[in-house]
C-alpha cells in the first residue's frame, strides 16, 4: 500500500482566534514496503502528519491516498483504515488505558475479532518483542517505570499486526540497548511481512541506520527528501532546520579536514566507518 | 566536601492495586550526594532511577532506610515542604509540567503557593527567566513555546523556589538536538554557578559532562565513577544496557580488526588524531 499525500494543509481550530496552522501543501509519497523516517525539529508538524496517515486527523485542505483509501476534507469514515494502520503515539501514557498490561496488548487484537487463544499468543510474543519481562503481564500498565510504558504500549500496536507501522519517537525513554533491539526487531518484522514503517524520530543516528527514505519538515513544509547518505552529508542546511549530523557524519568530516585523500562522505553507521577505515589501512599496508 | 543529600540503607517498594506491596525497587542504597556536584544516574529501565528521584525530594518516602536532606530527615512529615523546596524536579514530558496560561503565571504558580511575598515574586521571575534566556516572553502562552523552551521554563520555575539541588529525570529525551543543547546548556550554567545537579539519563554523550556517574541496575548501585572510567569497561556498560560513545565504540572494532589503536582512547579528537596518523604513515 502506497501513501500518497497531495498538497496537505492542516490548519488547528480553523476560523477561531486560535487558529493554528501545522502543515502547509504537503506533497510526499511513500512506497509500500520502504522504511520512512520523518524527522524535523519541534513543532514542524510530524506528529500533525503522522496523524494524518493514521486517519486521526482530516486535511483541511488537500488529500491522502492509503492504497485505495482516499481522504479528503470531507471524507466522513476514515475507520476504514483501522487494523491497516497501526501508531504508536508520542506519549505512550496517553494510549494505555487497561487493567493489566496483558489485557491492554491483548485489545487491539481482540478488536481485530482474533479469538481470545491467538490474541494470547500475540500477547506473549509481542511482550518478548519489546522485552517486557513475563512478570509484568499482570501488572497495571500505570505502576510501570516510563521506558516499561513504552514499551507496553509498542507492544500493543505490533500485536495487531497492521499493514503500515507508525511510530512517533518510539525509543525516547528507552534504555539505549532496548532502542536498538526494538528498531532491529522493527525492521525484521518489516522485512517479513513487507510492512511499511514511518519513523517520527529525534535521534540522527536513529533514522541514518534504519531509514532507507528521509522527509525533513521545517514549520509545516516538507523542505527536502531522499537517501540518508545525501540529506545527512548536506551539512549546515541541516543546522537552518533544527537537525544536527549523525555522529559519524560528524567523525568523518573531522576526519576529511586533514586526511587526504578523504573518506567517502557517505559512512553513516559506526559499522560503516569501521569498514572503510579498515580498508583504508589495508590498502596502504600493501602497496 | 560537603554532603547535601545522604541515603543510607534506603529501600522502597510500590503499592500496588490488587498485589499489595511490589518486589523492592531499590535495595540497600548507600550515597552521599555533595555540594555543587553534578553527577550522572544511569541505568536500564525498571532500574529504579525515577523511583530513586522521587525519594530524593520526598515525592516517595523510603520503606526502610533514611534520607537526609541538607539536615532534614524526608521521613519527618513537618519538613516535607522545605525538603520540596531544596530539591527540584524537571521531568521528561515539558507539556505535563505547565500550569500557568502565561510564561510570567508559570513561573509565579510554586511561588503563590510558598506565599512569597509580591514584590520578591517579580524579582525573582525576572531574575530566573534571565537566567534560563527566556527575558521578552513573560507575556506569551507556554503553549507556544518550542519543546527546548518549554523545559526551560520547567526550570525557570524550579530556580524561582531557590533550590539547593536541581534533578532532571531524562529532561532532554523529547527534545529535538536545538532543544536538548539549550537544556544542557541551563544544566552546565546552574552547575557553574554552585547548584547540584542530579541527571538522569540514557544518553551517553549527556553523561559525559558529568563529574560522577552512577549506574543502577535492578534497584541497586552496580557502579560509580568518572565518565572516562566507565566509558573504558566496554563489556559491563553493555551488560547494563547503555551504549558507549561512538569513538569508543568505533575503537573497539578497530583494536578488534588488529588496527594499533590505543585502548584508553574515549574522546573524539583523540581517536580522529590517532586515525589520521595511521593512516597517513603507511
Ligand atoms: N491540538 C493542537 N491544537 C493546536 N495546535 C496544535 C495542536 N497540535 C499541534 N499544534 C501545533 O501545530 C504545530 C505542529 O505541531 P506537531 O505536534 O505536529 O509538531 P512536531 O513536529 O510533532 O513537534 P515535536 O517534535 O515537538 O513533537 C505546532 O505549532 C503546534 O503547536
Ligand atoms: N507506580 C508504580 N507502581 C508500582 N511499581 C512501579 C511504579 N513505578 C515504577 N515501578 C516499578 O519500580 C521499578 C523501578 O522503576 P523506576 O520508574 O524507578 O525505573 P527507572 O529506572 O526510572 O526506569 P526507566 O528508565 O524506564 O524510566 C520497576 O520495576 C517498575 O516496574
Ligand atoms: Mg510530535
Ligand atoms: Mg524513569
């Protein structure tokens, strides 16, 4: 399922002395299957965005596409997207509402109409996807510490299985070994199911190694797109949108300033920079 | 040095609604927090860091064990508020801290309820929004602030109480790079100026300004020392969940590859210095 957004304006309490507006004529498109990383600074509009996708939200002025599902200003009903589009909010306190963090993974998939045995099942291997320990099952998902939270509620949306993955900042809070579980676990499932996965995310680092396609917003506009290796290397634009370099963008510049001939630009991860700082090395042992 | 807060055999345990009482959170904690320092808490989650912060300030009272507080016993129902005053708390979520409908309200709101006298009060806010850079917007509504400049006033309104020790409980976590340089920046000014700060943080880059870190794992103290020390024991700082700086991470692989990399390597100029020399010698 394709996303394709046209010209999207979203204007908060419109018509009021209130009035907001978060996003201005908005063009993107994200391929089925492609891991998207929207990142921008606060206030740019990608939870506004993001919302959209996931049916929360109507444009005020122009359209989305998800697969065949079109929404519009008017459109009436966008429950249809439900169980396609599953969002794993910025807030994860706002979306957990159970008795026990069990019975809370287990309604999305009971909503689904699962029968009570494979909503357990998901239960169980989403908890172990998200490493919430066993114990916590029982427990009410309030009395848990903010990065278990989190994690309840991560837990909660991969348990429905759904077609597109959104996730807005989903490993603020999580300890650092957590982080990188979770979004490797992300991008297994992604690979299995061919699920699509939107990543709203604040960590530079974050989006050069999983995304492989970047939005950048700045104050309601989508200012630029495209391949991490082109907007990370782009240097002080990113600064003028509130964004800083990954750090190993960051290394390899300091780096380029003396050496010559330089390292490619491109590294992004540690592994990256390992690899090419080896082969640099060998080369030169072996002339 | 002078000890500001001291935790000896401090354990807590939770209520919960049909259980009764939870496993203990934290166990057996022993720590003296000096005057002026900055230290680092660092831990996975569950490790009981916000549990420790909220008995740092008498939110949570200990089940077994006492904290003193710059002389006052939290335990002691009648000190609470001053215990309060001495310690603030800035949290994760800037939205959930704001009460007033104004920058200037905000900042007064802790000080109405302390009875501080008027006059002292617009002092006060004056000075403390001077201090955090938010001068010129005492009229705006905090909803309107960016992420970076609603923690800022979050402590602004801690600052106004004058507080021995401030702690930030992952104050940094939902903000963009812009928002979580300029809280670190706040943090690093009241440390300058003879304020303790307690950090708690999953961020390796964030700890490193710190003078002492402390890891918690399991709701014990597993270790503490200076970042550098930590950062050098690659093995244990995964074994607790955390990660190390990208240039400690990036010599490791390279030591691992059979590169002649230094091991006390921790910064990034270091290892760009000893990159570059190896790989213009040959
Ligand atoms: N419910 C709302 N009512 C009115 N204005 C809103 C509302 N939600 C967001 N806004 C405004 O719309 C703009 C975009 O906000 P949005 O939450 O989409 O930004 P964001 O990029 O997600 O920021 P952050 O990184 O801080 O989460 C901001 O100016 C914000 O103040
Ligand atoms: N309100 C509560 N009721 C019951 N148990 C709680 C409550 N809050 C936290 N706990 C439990 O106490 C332990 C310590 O939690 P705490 O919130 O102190 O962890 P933390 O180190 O701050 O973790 P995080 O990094 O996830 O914020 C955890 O096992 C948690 O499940
Ligand atoms: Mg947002
Ligand atoms: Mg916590």
């Amino acid at each position: 399922m394709d996303i394709v957004i046209q010209k999207l304006t979203h204007v908060y309490m419109e018509g009021t002395p209130f009035e907001q507006r978060a996003l201005t004529g908005v063009d993107l498109r994200i391929p089925s299957g492609s891991f998207a990383a929207i990142i921008g600074a606060t206030g740019s509009g990608k939870s506004t965005l993001i919302q959209h996708i996931a049916g929360l939200l109507k444009p005020s002025r122009g359209w989305l596409r998800i697969g065949n599902i079109e929404i519009g200003p008017d459109t009436r009903d966008s429950s249809r997207l439900r169980g396609k589009v599953g969002v794993v909010f910025q807030y994860p306190e706002h979306q957990l509402f159970e008795e026990t963090v069990a019975k809370d993974i287990a309604f999305g998939p009971l909503n689904l109409g699962l029968s009570a045995l494979e909503a357990n099942r998901r239960v169980e291997r989403a908890m172990e996807w998200v490493g919430l320990p066993r114990e916590l099952a029982s427990r009410s998902p309030f009395h848990l510490s903010g990065g278990q939270m989190r994690r309840a509620a991560v837990a909660g949306v991969l348990a429905m299985e759904p077609d597109i993955l959104v996730l807005d900042e989903p490993t603020a809070g999580l300890d650092p070994v957590g982080r990188r579980q979770l979004l490797d676990r992300i991008a297994w499932l992604r690979r299995k199911r061919a699920m699509t996965v939107i990543l709203v995310s604040h960590s530079m680092e974050e989006a050069a190694r999983y995304a492989d396609r970047l939005y950048i917003l700045h104050r309601g506009r989508k200012v630029m797109e495209g391949l991490p290796a082109d907007l990370f290397t782009m240097g002080d634009r990113l600064a003028k949108w509130g964004l800083e370099e990954p750090e190993a963008v960051r290394l390899v510049r300091c780096l380029n300033e003396r050496l010559n001939p330089p390292l490619p630009e491109s590294l992004l991860t540690v592994e990256d920079l390992e690899e090419a700082i080896v082969a640099r090395w060998e080369e030169g042992k072996s002339p | 040095m002078e000890p500001i807060i001291q935790l000896d055999g401090v354990g807590f345990r939770y209520e919960l609604p049909r259980e009764g009482k939870s496993d203990w959170s934290l166990r057996g904690i022993r720590l003296t927090v000096h005057r002026g320092e900055h230290l680092a808490v660092m831990g996975p989650n569950g490790s009981g860091k916000s549990t420790l912060a909220k008995l740092l300030n008498g939110l949570l009272i200990p089940s077994e064990g006492c904290i003193v507080v710059d002389g006052l016993d939290t335990r002691d129902g009648k000190t609470l508020p001053a215990v309060r005053r001495k310690v603030g708390m800035v949290f994760q979520n800037p939205d959930n801290q704001i009460v007033g409908t104004t920058v200037k309200d905000d900042v007064a709101f802790g000080m109405e309820n302390a009875g501080i006298p008027r006059k002292e009060m617009l002092e006060r806010i004056r000075e403390v929004l001077d201090r955090v850079g938010l001068n010129g917007l005492e009229a705006s509504s905090p909803h309107h602030l960016s992420g970076g400049q609603k923690q800022r006033l979050a402590i602004a309104g801690v600052l106004a109480m004058r507080p021995e020790v401030v702690v930030f409980d992952e104050a940094t976590s939902m903000l963009d790079p812009a928002g979580r340089k300029e809280v670190l920046q706040a943090m690093e000014e009241l440390h300058r100026t003879g304020t303790t700060v307690i950090h708690i943080t999953h961020s390796v880059r964030e700890a490193f300004c710190a003078e002492r870190v402390l890891i918690l794992e399991n709701g014990k103290i597993q270790w503490q020392g200076s970042p550098r020390e930590l950062f050098l024991q690659s093995e244990e700082v995964c074994r607790w969940s955390l990660e190390v700086p990208l240039a400690v991470e990036l010599k490791n692989r390279l030591r691992e590859r059979g590169l002649p990399v230094r091991q006390d390597i921790v910064g990034t100029e270091e290892l760009v210095e000893t990159i570059w020399t190896l790989l213009s010698r040959n």
